[in-house]
C-alpha cells in the first residue's frame, strides 16, 4: 500500500472488479481508455485473471482517506508495458467516480506511482499517451511534473474522426 495525503494506493484484488467494469463500459469514460465496445463480465473477469500474471504491468487501486473511514474506491492507476532493460513503463490512470474527480486526486496517484516506480523499481522514464479529447488528464499528468514530448497527430480514431494524442514524460530525479 502507497498512502499520501489524500489518497493510497492498494493492491488490485477481486473486490475492485465490478466498480472498474462500470467505469470503463460508461460511454463517458470509455473514449479516454480507447474502448469501442462494452465488457463482459467474462472478459472482464478473463483480464483482470491476466494482468496479476503478467510481469509487466503493476495494477493499484486508487482509494480515498482518512483511514478512520472506510475507504472509498475511487479509480484505478497502473504502470504498463513495464520495461526493466531500459527502465521505463507507461503510466495510466482512471479516476471513474464523479465525486473523486477535480480534486486532485488523480495527480496524487499519478506522483505516488511515478515516486513508487523511480524509487522502489529502479525506473529512470514513466511515461503517458493523453487523448487531446481528455484535457483534464493533460493537466493533471502536469500538475504532476511531467512534460510534453510530442504530439501524435491523428492517432487514433474517436467518434468519427480521428484525433491528436500528447505524449508526456517524467523522468526520475536526480540522485543527490
């Protein structure tokens, strides 16, 4: 578990399951994490059996504090295509209630991943393809120190057009 001020990360398990398949398979959400069809419970239950045996993707749950209530499971924030040679792994997230959205909770889960991946995984470059559609994920992936490396131009293919996709970038600190 990775606890900061607002929020902590925990373990994907099980429990988190059915909230996630809501998030992803409402149509608002949908479009920032490329889907073009609803999930299954069965594929959804597939995947989730799928990534805890992959090594390189490291699932967290995004949960609310304080601790002395019970925590609330507000989204999901993972590390994908984890690349150990050359230390580097994508990071995304999913902040998928309403009422955990626009607080800064989904910029805290993206420093507590990118500080967990550079300090306790060794890695030097965490990085973040944002749909330029999602302007409130730019911004937070901002907030949380990373920077623009480019623009990928028509990249993907959302209601009926195609659009421009940012790559963002945070590299681990210097060692002091």
């Amino acid at each position: 578990m990775i606890t900061g001020k607002a929020v902590r990360l925990s373990a994907f398990e099980k429990r988190h399951l059915e909230k996630t398949r809501t998030w992803v398979n409402r149509e608002d959400l949908a479009g920032f994490l490329d889907r073009a069809r609803p999930v299954s419970e069965h594929e959804h239950s597939r995947w989730y059996e799928n990534i805890i045996e992959r090594q390189d993707c490291l699932f967290f749950a995004v949960e609310t504090l304080p601790a002395e209530i019970a925590p609330v499971h507000i989204g999901n924030v993972w590390l994908w295509n984890i690349d150990t040679r050359h230390r580097k792994a994508e990071l995304r997230v999913l902040i998928g209630e309403a009422n955990g959205q626009n607080k800064g909770l989904g910029t805290e889960a993206i420093s507590l991943l990118s500080q967990f991946a550079f300090k306790r995984m060794n890695l030097h470059k965490i990085y973040a393809y944002v749909l330029d559609t999602n302007p409130r994920a730019r911004k937070s992936f901002e907030k949380a120190g990373y920077v623009l490396e480019g623009e990928l131009k028509q990249d993907r293919w959302q209601d009926d057009r195609y659009i421009d996709v940012a790559l963002l970038s945070c590299l681990a600190p210097a060692i002091k």
